[in-house]
C-alpha cells in the first residue's frame, strides 16, 4: 500500500460473493444520495433562496456573501465529523456509523424547511441556520468515508472502481433530485416561492432519511472490517495510526482533488448566483445545465470508474484535472455570451468531462491508499480536509473575484491554479488499482 504498513498484519478477508457486492453498492448509493440531496439543497437555496429570506436585512451583495458564507461553513465541522466517525468506523461498526450520518444531515436539512424567517424573529433565524449547517458539516464528514468503504471492501477486487462509483454517483444523483426540486417549487410566483415553497424540498428529506435508515440497517459489517474485528486488532486511536504511518498519501489527497472540488462547486452553486446576480439572467438557465450535467454523469462516472479498473487510477484523475485547468477560461466566455444553450452547455461539458473522470474515482482512490486497520479515519480525514482547503472558500472566493475584477475570468485563473497543485499531487501518489485491500 501506499501508507506504512503498521507492525500488526491483517487477516485475509472472507471470500466476497456478488449479491453482497451489489447489496454494499445500492445501500452505499442510497445513502449517499439522500446525503448530497440534503448538502446541495442547501447550497442551491444559499444561491437563490437564503438571501432573501434569512439575510434579507444585509442588502444585496452582502446578503449573498454571508449566505454562501453559511454555505461553506460546514466545509470547517467536516473533518471533525470524519475524525468522529472514522473512530467509531475503525474500532466499533461501520455500520452504526453511517447510521448516525444519515440521522444527522437528514434530520438536519427537515428542520432547516421549519425554520422561521428573519423577519419573523430576526437574528435568531440565521444563527439557528447556521448551527443546523454545521451539524450537516459533521454528519456529512463522517458519510462519504463510511460509504465509501461499504463498497471498496466488499468490491471484487479487479472492479473495484466500478463498484466503488456506486458511493460517487450519489454525488449527481443527489444534485440531480435537489435541483429539481428547487426548479419545480421555483416555477411558482416569487413571492409564494420564497414564502413558503423553499420548504417543501428541505421537508421532503424527512421522507428520504426513513427510506436510508431501512436500508442501511439490514446491512452487515463489510468483511473486510469484520475479519479485523474478530481478530481483535482494531486500533485503540485510528487517527494516530494515520499521522504515524500515513503522512505522505494522506498530504497529497488532501490536495489531490482542488481543482475537483473547486471546480464542482463553481460549477454547480455559484453559477446560479452568477447567472441570476451578475449577468442578471433567469436562474433557470443554470438550474438547466445542472439537471442535464447530473443526469448525464449518472451514466458518464461508472464508464470513468470501469476505465480506471483496466488503465489505472492516476491517468483518468489525470486526464479530468487536466480538462478543468483547459475549460476553465472557455467556462466564463460561454456564460458570458447570455445565450441559454451555451450556458447549459458550459456547465454540462465542465461536469461531465472534468469532475466526471475525477469525481468518479474518489472512493477507490481515497480507501485504496490505507490499510483496512485504520481506512475509515485515513480516507476520511483526507477527503474531509480537502473540502475545508478546497471547496470552503470556493463560492466566496469566486463572489469576491467578480466583485473586485468584473469578469469571471479572474475565477478562471483560480481553477487553473488549484489544477496545477492537483496534477502535481496526481503524480505523485501511488497507482493503486491493482493492489490487494488486505495487503499491508
């Protein structure tokens, strides 16, 4: 493996069958959809909806500032979330861990739709925003590697990464049903729609979480977990054992993913504010782009994944990084032309083609550079604080750029900077598609 193998060697796994392969998949898929619906319900209402209805007294560029800045402070609890969760994953259950997630940004986006307004009870509405975001920031922290997980350690091991997409794909998945959401409710009147019909989507996560909970709990532990598990040689502090024995891979996938992440974020959340506040265009002409983006990568990121089992990880990485640092400044000049298919075209070709190749493959990525001992805190941590180097300051990045310059060009230049540290830390991991989980 890439980490340090730690002195104590592991057991073979038990032998995987199919069914539990495919059980692993659509639970991890589940799961993880119902998560991302909920992460990106509120990052697509922090765009067009919170402005009004939770910073309205702030005007208008500051309102829109401090929303996406509610936004990105979950970013901040996700690495504590990753470190809690990964303890609980490693030493007791994989299982209850991604139970308690779920609870937790479900429950949390269902009480974001009960909130009152700030015209109701003024600055106590953003503050009971905010605290609620951060509760989605930790149990977001502690999902993704848990899920993540759930499938590479039950995954045959030469399509590993096809499998493993399962975890990724609730990433457009959960995009796809948000942002249809808010795009159906957004079609009533305005003032209907910021009165009342902005709730409904956060309600309905109550429905979504009910469902997950089913699923999940009929699953059991992954065997890879389980084989350490009976063998006794869980560790007593997993975070310890990745600082000790995992520096070097865990450094470089903290940044391994800028580009991605930035990237994404642009592409999915600030483009509607882009759209709608600086180019004064209908929100509607994003909100397309990013239903067809989702919907195509349904189908686009198992192809990167299967791509990846024959040719290798680091060269479809490679390859997506590389088309975000070449897109970024045709990005901005195809908003820029104010023509509704070019704009959706935009956004469609910078998700399929740059996140797709990269986004497609974290899961196998991220769990295929750390022993089974201690996975769930190493990939999590890492995954976890690339958002916070990442993707926290994205979408204010990106506002503060346009504000100061008056062109989306200057974002441009700030995507191709972070793909540079991306590709230069692709380089540098370890390929890792064709080594055995259990080899330490």
């Amino acid at each position: 493996m890439a980490a340090e193998a730690p002195p104590a060697t592991s057991p073979a796994a038990p032998v995987l069958s199919h069914s539990t392969a495919m059980r692993a998949a659509r639970a991890s898929f589940t799961g993880t959809a119902i998560e991302w619906y909920d992460y990106f319900l509120y990052g697509s209402a922090a765009a067009v909806v919170f402005p009004h209805v939770f910073f309205a007294e702030l005007g208008d560029t500051a309102s829109v500032l401090a929303s996406l800045a509610s936004f990105g402070v979950a970013f901040f609890f996700r690495p504590l979330g990753g470190i809690l969760f990964g303890h609980l994953g490693d030493r007791l259950s994989r299982k209850q861990a991604l139970v308690t997630t779920l609870l937790l940004m479900g429950l949390g986006t269902f009480a974001i739709g009960c909130l009152p307004t700030v015209g109701q009870v003024g600055l106590l509405a953003p503050i009971l925003l905010i605290v609620l975001r951060m509760i989605q920031g930790v149990g977001l922290g502690g999902e993704w590697g848990g899920a993540a997980l759930l499938v590479v350690e039950t995954a045959p091991a030469r399509r590993r990464g096809l499998y493993a997409s399962a975890c990724q794909l609730g990433v457009p998945a959960g995009q796809l049903a948000s942002s249809g959401m808010l795009a159906v409710f957004s079609l009533l009147p305005e003032e209907d729609f910021l009165g009342w019909g902005w709730r409904v989507p956060f309600l309905f996560s109550g429905v979504l979480v009910i469902v997950g909970l089913y699923i999940r709990a009929r699953l059991p532990e992954p065997p890879e977990f389980q084989a350490i598990k009976e063998a006794n040689e869980q560790p007593k502090l997993p975070i310890a054992e990745v600082l000790r024995h995992a520096k070097k891979p865990t450094l470089l996938l903290i940044f391994v993913q800028a580009a991605a992440t930035i990237g994404y974020y642009l592409f999915t959340v600030y483009s509607l504010s882009y759209v709608k506040n600086t180019l004064h265009l209908p929100q509607s002409w994003a909100l397309t782009g990013v239903l067809i983006g989702a919907a195509i990568l349904l189908f686009a990121m198992p192809a990167w994944a299967a791509l990846s089992d024959r040719v290798g990880r680091r060269p479809v990485y490679f390859a997506g990084t590389l088309f975000l640092a070449l897109f970024a400044v045709p990005f901005f000049w195809l908003l820029d032309t104010r023509d509704p298919v070019l704009i959706a075209l935009a956004i469609v070709l910078a998700l399929v083609f740059g996140y797709g190749p990269t986004g497609a493959l974290n899961s196998a990525l991220y769990a295929e550079q750390y022993p089974t001992r201690y996975r769930y805190t190493g990939a999590s941590v890492a995954y976890q604080f690339s958002s916070v180097v990442a993707g926290a300051p994205a979408a204010l990045v990106a506002t503060a750029l346009v504000t100061a310059t008056g062109t989306g060009l200057s974002v441009a230049w700030y995507v191709i900077g972070a793909a540079v540290i991306s590709l230069a830390c692709i380089a540098a991991l370890t390929e890792t598609s064709r080594i055995p989980l259990t080899k330490e």
